[in-house]
C-alpha cells in the first residue's frame, strides 16, 4: 500500500508539473508573436486576408486562454498540430525522427551503463594502483572534453586519416556498406555511437568508482570480508547493487534528457533525428515542432525521475517509499 500511495502521490505531482511546464512554454513561445506574420513579412503579394486564414489553420487566432486549452487538450490526443514548414503532422514526424534518434541513444546508454560499471569496479578494486590512476585519468579527460570535440576528433582520425569510417548521414546516398541497408546504417552509427559512449561513460565510472569506493568501507562489508567469502561474491553481491543506486540517478536524467541532448550528435553528424528536427525548427520558427518536441522531452524526464525512484526500492530494500 505504502508502494501504490507513493506512486499515486508522484504522478499527481507529475501531472501538475507537466501542466505548469505547458503553460510556461506556450506563454514563451507566443511571446514573440504570431509566426505566420514573422514568416512572411517580407513575402510579397501574401494580403492580410491569406495570413488571417493560415493564422486559422494552424490555430493561432483568438485568444490565448483558448488557443492554450485547445492545444492541451490536443496534445492529451496525441495531436501536436501541423508543422509550419514541412505542413506534415508534428506527430509524423516524432514519430520517424524519433526512431533515428533512438537508434544512437538507446545503444550508446547501453554501452556506456556497461564499461562504465565494469571500469569503476575495476578502479575501485585496484584504488591508488597503476589502473586505478589510467582509469579515472581517462574518465576525467572524457568528462572534461565537450561532446562536439569528441565527434570532430572520432571524424578526423577514422574518416578523414584512416578513411574506415563514413562521416555524417544515417545511410549512404551511393554505395551501400557490404551492399545491405541493415550493415550500411549500423556502418553509420559506429561514431555517433562512439561520441555518445565516450561522453556518457565519463562521468558514469567516476560515479561508480567513487560510490564503490565509499560501501566498500562499510561495516557489512567487512564483515563479509571476514567471514571468509569470495572477493567476486562479495564485490558483485553485496557491494556493487548500493554502489549502482548514484549511478542509477545519473542513468535516469540521461534518458529523459536524451532528446534534449541530441541535437549537439546529430549536428556533428548531420544525422536525421530529433535533434537535427529541432534545430531545424528554432532556425525556421515552427512553434509546433517547438512545442510538441519540448513536450516529449518533459514528459521523459518526469517519468525517468518516477521510474528511478521506485528502481531504487528494487536495488535496496533499506530505502523506504515516503
């Protein structure tokens, strides 16, 4: 019961958050104005009557109390309006830049979750040693490097020196890979992906090698220790589950903000994602892929945070829902 009133209790919290993010960025984004008279300002020959009526059709007449619950209540639809400048459903296409986009996040989290855990036991397990040191010098110079750089450096030395690796696109526009689609768009996430892992993987083993650090010198620990049990037993059984639980925090803003964070990969890249769609829609003052982008983004993030919060109880029964 305590469980079920906890995630009651945070929904409605979610809710109410969401709600308000809604407000803000509806009020925000028709702050600067109606977009249809800023678009075609200087387009000759476009009379009053024609902005009115395109101002109409993508719901930017009358008020802005109507305007905004008639927006929300589209959005509970699924319905985020039609795009300004590709004139498709918002929807359509989240939905198909969206799968671009998860093709590289989903497996650079992956990946990152993996060498991350299995280089911060390591590090933990050899502290102040010769891989304790090249471990965290790594994670430091990872961490301390913006992503951009990692992806111009990962094109310089594997597509531009040694030629191996194709440069940006999710597929080639001539000659397929080995002559399949499927091994020809892998080919094409093999740097994104590298980008992504570097980037993430960074601060991940700092945060598994610190916590790791810290329960090792717990009581039970020692006490595990000194009855004489397996250092693998010990390490994976007892220690690692209460040393993942910081990692797991970090792991869960990463996924609710991969969307936000994807526009820096796929600009380097010139993937076709979300991140390129977003970009593309600031540029051109498409508010509803704007919007309904922003909206998704929000809604991840909240649900990851809820999502986390009970994987804690999972992890460690010590922790209470309250």
């Amino acid at each position: 019961m305590g469980a079920i009133r906890f995630i009651l209790r945070r929904l409605a919290f979610s809710a109410v958050l969401i709600l308000v993010v809604s407000f803000v960025l509806f009020a925000l984004i028709n702050a600067i104005g109606n977009p249809i008279q800023i678009l075609l300002a200087e387009t000759p020959g476009m009379s009053d009557e024609m902005v009115a009526n395109l101002s109409k059709f993508y719901g930017l007449d009358g008020n802005f109390i109507d305007r905004y619950w008639a927006w929300l209540l589209a959005i509970l639809h699924f319905d985020f309006g039609t795009s300004i400048i590709y004139n498709q459903p918002v929807a359509d296409l989240l939905k198909v830049w969206g799968l671009e986009t998860l093709k590289l996040q989903l497996p650079a989290l992956l990946l990152s979750t993996l060498i991350a855990t299995g280089a911060g036991v390591l590090a933990a397990m050899r502290q102040h040693g010769w891989a304790d040191f090249s471990i965290v010098s790594s994670a430091m110079l990872g961490h301390s490097l913006p992503g951009f750089l990692v992806g111009i450096l990962l094109i310089l030395i594997f597509s531009y020196w040694l030629g191996v690796l194709p440069s940006y696109g999710a597929y080639s526009t001539r000659n397929l890979a080995m002559g399949s689609i499927v091994i020809d768009g892998l080919w094409h996430m093999v740097l994104p992906v590298a980008m992504l892992t570097v980037f993430n993987t960074a601060t991940l083993t700092l945060l598994m090698r610190s916590s790791l650090v810290d329960v090792l010198r717990q009581d039970y620990i020692t006490a595990a220790w000194a009855s004489g049990l397996p250092a693998r037993r010990v390490v994976l059984r007892h220690a690692l589950p209460n040393a993942f639980i910081p990692q797991l925090t970090y792991l869960g803003t990463l996924f609710g903000l991969m969307l936000g964070t994807a526009p820096v990969t796929e600009t380097v890249f010139t993937w076709p994602g979300l991140g390129a769609l977003y970009i593309s829609a600031i540029q051109q003052l498409d508010y509803p892929v704007i919007m309904g982008e922003t909206m998704i983004i929000t809604v991840m993030l909240v649900l990851a945070t809820l999502l986390t919060d009970i994987a804690y109880v999972a992890i460690d029964p010590r922790i209470r829902l309250a």
